[in-house]
C-alpha cells in the first residue's frame, strides 16, 4: 500500500481533519483549537463542504490508515487530531483558494510523505451513526402543535 501513492480522497480528508478541528484558521494559535480532537460528524461535515459529498465508510478508513500511517493524524477513542507533521504540512502547503486547497495539499503529499499503513478500522455502524448526527443539523423542526393537539395559532 505504501507504494501506491496518495490518493486525492487522502487528502480529502486530511484537509477536512485540518479545517474542522480550527487550524486551517489563518494564523490560529495551537492553544485556542479544540484539544480533545474532532469528531467523525465533523469530518463529514466539512468533507461535504469541501466537495459536496459525503465520504463513503472504506475512502475513510483507507484515507485514515494512511494518513495517521504517514504520522499526519491521530484517532483516538472516535477522536481525530491532526500531528506536528500534519500541522507542518498544512502550515507550508503553496497557499491557493479553498476550491483548490485539497488538489494542492494533494500534490504536497505526493512531493513531501509516503503514505503509511496503520491498523485502524472504522466500523459501518459508526460511519452510518456519523452520517445521521451530520444530516441531524439539516433536519426541518417539527410545527409546533397546541396542547389540544391541534395546530399551534398565536
């Protein structure tokens, strides 16, 4: 695996790993991110953002097992962190748009890391759990009903 190179989906991720944890934040300081780490929710959610997808459970865990491999990120008990090396890369990556910033940080990889190979999985339950947190923000609120049961009029 290692030989194969990086695919565009590694860096997909990594770039929604970096952006939803604060530090692609523009000269946001370590000390005021999220210590604890990311979510997988969040993960997808800025994956989305990114590309107007959701992740799907193996590009993850494929993109994952490479990338905390490399020594990129860490997970940790559900919780993505991105490394010293991962913040390096991030901090001089060329700088670009972010419509381009995962083609950019995918070229980076391929110039700077070889990708690893972790032993790290990530179960179908959790993926589909994640995917119904995110879609959870989207839902519409149910209408307001009265106590009679009727609908509510103010």
């Amino acid at each position: 695996m290692a030989d194969e190179g990086w695919r565009w989906t590694d860096a997909w991720i990594f770039v929604s790993v970096v952006i939803a944890g604060g530090a692609g934040r523009h000269l946001r300081a370590p000390t005021t991110r999220r210590p604890e780490g990311i979510r997988l929710a969040d993960v997808l959610s800025t994956a989305d953002h990114l590309n107007r997808a959701i992740p799907d459970r193996e590009d993850i865990e494929t993109a994952v097992r490479r990338l905390a491999g490399a020594g990129l990120i860490t997970v940790d008990d559900g919780w993505f962190r991105l490394t010293a090396s991962g913040e390096t890369l991030w901090r001089t990556r060329p700088r670009s748009g972010l419509a381009t910033t995962v083609d950019t940080i995918h070229g980076a990889l391929n110039r700077r890391h070889a990708p690893g190979d972790a032993d790290w999985a990530l179960d179908e339950r959790e993926h589909a759990r994640a995917i119904h947190e995110y879609a959870a923000h989207f839902t519409a609120p149910a209408p307001r009903r009265s106590p009679e049961g009727g609908p509510y009029r103010d």
